[in-house]
C-alpha cells in the first residue's frame, strides 16, 4: 500500500533548514527557520530554564500520567502570563499541547467540532503552516489582506474591507504579536477596530501567541490578546512556549477556549480533554513543568524576565543596525520599516529572484518570500546583509 504514497509538498521553512546545512561555505549565514540565536549563533538554555531542570531532576518524584489536559498548574500560570486578570477564570477551558503547532491544531479541531462550516480566515500572509495544517484538515480558508508590499507596513484598509466578508460563526485567525512572517503589526486602535467588526460579523477570533515577549515586552505584547479576549464572548488562543522560554524541541504549548458564559466551560473543557485523548492522550510535561516551575518562583521569573528582555533588546539593537546601514548604503530611508517591525522576523518585499541571488552568491538563507529571522543575524554580519541586499538588488 505504501507504495501508493504521493510525495507530500516540503515544508519551505524546514526546506530551506536543509539547503543551509548542506551549503558547504564556512561564511554562509541563517535566516530562515525562527530559532533565536545569540551573537555567537548558539541557540542558548536560558539561565531559568536550566536552574529550573536542575531543580525539577532533585525533587520529581514520578513520571506517571498527569491528566488529558496536562498538568492545572501549567494553565494557570500560562493564562497568568498571557491575559492576566482581563478574563474569568471559570470562562476559560485549556489544555497543555505539542508546542504552539499543536495549540493551533487543537483549536481548528475544537471550532470544527462546534461548527463543521467554519470559515478559518487568515492573514494574507500567514505562517505557512496555518494554511498546511488547515488544507490537510480539510476546513475551508479564506485570506484576509494584511500586508501592504509597497510600505511593508499593514494594509489595514484592505484587512478591514476583508474581515467586512467574514459570515458569523466563522473563525478569523490574528497573530497576537510580533507577526509571522511580515513583523507589520496592529496598533491598539487598529485592534480595536478589528474587534468592533468581529463583534458585528459574529465571528470567533483565534489569537497565535508564538512570540509573547520577542516585540514590546511581556506586557505589551500581550495587550492585542488581552483586549481581544476580553471584549469578545468567545475566543481561542494558541500559546506556544517555544521562543520566549527557549525550549523548542520540549514542545510546549497551550490552547485556551474561552466561552461566552461560564456555564458552558465544563463541556469546552471536556471536548479538549477528549482531543487530547484521540490524537496523542497525555500531552508532554517536562517543558510545561519548568515553564510552571519559573512563573511560580519569584527569583527565577525574575531572572528569565530579565535574561528575555535582553534577548528582545539584541534584536531591536540588529534591527536598528541594518536599517542604519542600509539606510547608509542605498541613501534612502526605504529600509527604514525594519526598525519599526518588530519580533524575530521582517519581510523586506524583495522579488525571489533576489532572495536567490543573496541566497546564491553570498550565502545568505531567508525564506523565498523575503523572511529574514533577525536573531541569525550579530554586528558583523548586518553589514555583510545590507551589501548583499544592495547587490543583488542591482544584479
Ligand atoms: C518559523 O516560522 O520559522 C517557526 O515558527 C518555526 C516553524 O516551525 O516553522
């Protein structure tokens, strides 16, 4: 039977992950997949992270099951971080997932369960495995425009004529922060347009929250979700834990389903557990108890708080840094965008033939709709960028 299997199409991103290990040049430079690394390139365990392990290896005393929905604790300290005191506990149903992928996947499933016609609306563009996951599933999607080429700022005149199509009962999908792959944003009045029309259309919003901590800090980038969450009788959100504590490959992640009434959570709640149950039972722990481990002690969330602000600050340091030469370099202040986005990525709306060109003649991997990741870059390489941004340019 196997042999009947079609060849499945490559994910771009893990693709270009490949191409840059097999690129034999010692000066080749990443950007592609959205992994932070330092200015030596290492991709550390934050200081946190590894005292929280240490601690966790002393004091475990079993590895049995937690339950379906993982470990109560891990929700409560996630729902802490990310919406605050913005929305009744006892509206919120959650549960621990795979990562921030496997928050997404939970969350189409629980609107597919509540309403097998939904519309998913994405962004346009969005990160490329919404649209994989959600074509695999088999749900219909539709594309809002989000991203003006021109200004590589939002088109938020075209999202907003867009969302005006959304039929009630659909789920419109938004980027809490630090968008994926453009870094173009909302502004908070801009977020409170989007949530006067979701209100009027009916729709259910859906927030990814992959980079909580990576733009304006903890708070503020949390500030789109909690007036979301807030403001709408219904909302799923998808957290990931993999970029802001650093534990990619622990796969730590958590979906909240937050109902219009409190009376309905129980069976929100059950109809999680029971997604759980069918695709993987148990969700993983390790990443989740030492997230749990570092938001509960007041020391260590102090030191991750503070060892996060200086992974956010090095990128915004880079950001400024290549605008400035660019700036330098073509005598314009048509780069000048790249300061403004913010997270771990920018597009720089560069045809892929010059994405090629950098890729081919100065080794420099971005993915082929001109995503660069910020965090592969470090001082000496920013110039090396912009002359390569510049020449192939003119090629
Ligand atoms: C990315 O967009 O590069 C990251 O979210 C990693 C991934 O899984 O694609």
């Amino acid at each position: 039977m196997f042999d009947r299997l079609q060849d499945q199409p490559a994910d771009k991103i893990l693709a270009l992950m490949q191409a840059f290990k097999a690129d034999p040049r010692e000066d080749k430079i990443d950007l592609g997949v959205g992994v932070y690394r330092n200015a030596e390139g290492v991709t550390p365990v934050m200081r946190a992270v590894k005292e929280a392990e240490r601690r966790l290896v002393e004091t475990q005393e079993t590895k049995a099951y937690t339950g379906l929905a993982g470990d109560p604790a891990f929700a409560d300290a996630m729902i802490g971080l990310i919406l605050g005191e913005t929305v009744a506990r006892d509206r919120i149903a959650a549960i621990a997932t795979p990562g921030g992928t496997g928050a997404c996947r939970q969350g189409f499933e629980l609107a597919r369960l509540a309403n097998p016609d939904a519309t998913v609306w994405c962004s346009d563009p969005t990160w490329p495995n919404h649209l994989s996951i959600l074509k695999f599933m088999g749900m219909p999607t539709r594309t809002y425009r989000y991203f003006d080429e021109a200004t590589a700022l939002v088109d938020f005149d075209g999202m907003i004529a867009d969302l005006e199509g959304v039929a009630s009962g659909d789920i419109v999908l938004l980027h809490g922060c630090c968008h994926n792959p453009t870094g173009a944003n909302l502004t908070d009045e801009q977020v409170g347009r989007v949530i006067a029309i979701l209100t009027e259309r009916g729709a259910v919003p859906m927030i990814d929250l992959a980079y909580q901590g990576f733009g304006d800090g903890l708070e503020a980038d949390a500030a789109a979700t909690r007036a979301i969450a807030s403001a709408m009788p219904e909302c799923l959100i998808a957290a990931s834990c993999s970029k802001n504590f650093g534990v990619y490959r622990e796969r730590t992640g958590l979906l909240m389903a937050i109902s219009a009434d409190a009376s309905d959570t129980p069976t929100t709640q059950g109809n999680l557990n029971f997604l759980n149950r069918q695709t993987y039972s148990f969700p993983p722990d390790h990443g989740a108890r030492v997230v749990t481990m570092i938001l509960t002690d007041p020391d260590l969330r102090a030191d991750w708080e503070a060892e996060l602000e200086e992974v956010r600050s090095s990128m915004l340091d880079l950001r400024d840094q290549l605008a400035g030469e660019l700036a330098r370099l073509t005598n314009s202040d048509r780069y000048a965008f790249i300061a403004r986005h913010r997270g771990m990525f920018s597009r720089l709306g560069l045809p892929s033939e010059v994405v090629e060109r950098i890729r081919a003649d100065h080794g420099v991997y971005m993915v082929g709709d001109s995503r660069m990741n910020i965090a592969g870059l470090n001082s000496e390489t920013v110039p090396k960028l912009a002359q390569a941004i510049v020449a192939a340019e003119k090629a």
